[in-house]
C-alpha cells in the first residue's frame, strides 16, 4: 500500500503526520493523519483510532484536542481518518445541507446508489484504513482501541461493538447513541441504506447492544456528554444506549458534565481521562 506523506510536524517528542491514498473500497483518494509518539522509535505501540463528527476532516482532532501530549506519556499512536470519500465524481447531498454527503459518511457501507460506490467508512476503518496503518506505521495490531465523538462517536460504538476482537478499547464524546431514533440518523441511513429499517440496526449502537446475549466479556464502554450541548434532546439519546447497556448487562460508564457543549473545548476538557481509559485497556499503563 502506498501512500504520500502531505506534511510532518515535531510533536511531542513525536511527529503528527498528515497523509493521502488510493482507497480502493471508496474508490477515491482518502487523507488521513498519524500522530507517533517517541517510543514507537523501538518497538511496536498501541493504537487508538478517532473518529470525527459532521463536516471535520482528518485534521480536526489532531489540531483541536490537544490529545497529543498525553498519547506521548502513554505512549499511544492516534489514527483519524476523513469523515467521509471525497473528490471529484464522489455524490455529495442534492440539497446541498451539511449532514449528508461529503463530510457525513457515518461510518456505514452505503447500498443505495449513487452512494454505494463511494460511501463505504466502515469497510475502510475496520479493514483498508487498519491494514495501511499496520503495514506502514508501527503500530502493535494486537492493541487497539477506537473512540469518536458526535457521529464519530456513533461510529465508534458500532464499530467496537461489533469488533470486540480488534477494538479492546472503546470510548465516545456526545456520540449518535440511537441514530434510528432521531433526524440526522434516519436521514443518513435512509439515503445510504434505503427504507429496510432491519438493515438499520447494525449500524445503531442501542440496538446492537440491547440485541446482545451472553458472550465473551466485552471491552467497557467509556461515553461522555454535556449538558448544554444543543443537539442532546432531539439528536444523541444517551439515555437510550443507558437503558440498552443496562438491560444487555454490557459495562457502560457514562459521565454527564454540566455546562458543557457540543464542541472542541469540550472534548479537549476530557480527552485526557479518555486516554487514560483507553491505556488501562491497552495495556500501556
């Protein structure tokens, strides 16, 4: 797998890199970005992949979250991909709004057309993304985790729930916890998806974990929300994934925060205790 290096920057006694390939399940070129931290120089370290929220890129976190210089004392590499394909040829929303499309690719694998040639996320993180990074940075496979916030952190919750053998690790800011039940995921997955609401279901943290029965013990789930964040009534319902945690008896710990909103400060208020979390798990602590 090739890809080309767009920029790197000292970090930390590390790099942050910035970086571009040929996708071949998006059919398109993807960017991504690598924070490595100093210990990576001597052997193989943990990795942790974070996914971003509507309309970010892969720079967002990696410029915004000050996540840096605690992945560097706990020796952790950070991965983010795009949210989303991207390019010329790539269908964007016909009605031009910002929750659909380019920069809304919510973490599924589109079947709709024009949709299913490009919009495949999940196929990318879960598989084309994780093998590039294991094949040209060095990362330990064995010691992953994943986190996200807002639809990111939808997508993190799918994705490790659904991967308890790649993902040891899981955790989410003010994620989509039910996105059947509100505007932005029925919209997502009706476009990409189609109207089989069954098809839905896999892409839905709640559901998932409410339809889970006894198995191998799962990675515990780390989530926090604030308070006065504007999309929490009508578009996160963490009650929701609190009531399917409890009932499935899946180990959630969820942190309400007053005062606290949708945005950056939030996450960088926080990031360090979701690092931490993830070391423990990783066993880089």
């Amino acid at each position: 797998m090739e890809i080309e290096k767009l920029s790197e920057h000292g970090c930390h006694g590390g790099t942050v890199g910035f970086y571009r390939h040929r996708s071949e399940v998006n059919d398109c070129d993807m960017r991504f970005s690598v924070f490595v931290p100093a210990e990576a120089r001597s052997a193989r370290v943990p990795v942790l992949t974070y996914l971003a929220g509507l309309t970010c890129t892969e720079e967002t976190f990696m410029i915004k979250a000050g996540a840096q210089r605690d992945a560097a004392r706990l020796g952790l590499m950070l991965v983010a991909p795009d949210t989303s394909p991207r390019g010329e040829g790539v269908a964007d929303d016909p009605a031009g709004d910002w929750d659909f499309g380019l920069g809304a690719g919510f973490y599924l694998d589109a079947v709709r057309s024009p949709w299913a040639d490009h919009y495949n996320m999940y196929s990318y993180v879960t598989e084309e993304l994780a093998e590039l990074i294991d094949a040209q940075f060095p990362s330990d496979p064995s010691r992953q985790g994943i986190f996200g916030h807002s639809m990111g952190g939808h997508g993190a919750l799918t994705i490790g729930v659904r991967n308890p053998d790649r993902y040891r690790s899981i955790s989410a800011f003010a994620p989509i916890c039910a996105p059947m039940q509100c505007p932005w995921g029925r919209k997502a997955f009706s476009g990409y998806l189609g109207d089989d609401t069954d098809a839905w279901r896999k892409y839905d943290a709640s559901e998932l974990i409410g339809a889970l029965g006894d198995g191998p013990e799962r990675p515990p789930l780390r989530v926090d929300q604030g308070l006065a964040d504007q999309f929490l009534t009508q578009q996160l319902h963490p009650d929701l994934l609190e009531k399917a945690c409890k009932n499935s008896g899946y180990p959630l710990d969820l942190r309400r925060h007053e005062n606290y909103d949708h945005g950056y400060y939030f996450i960088a208020s926080f990031v360090r205790e979701h690092l931490n979390h993830h070391a423990r798990c990783l066993g880089s602590v």
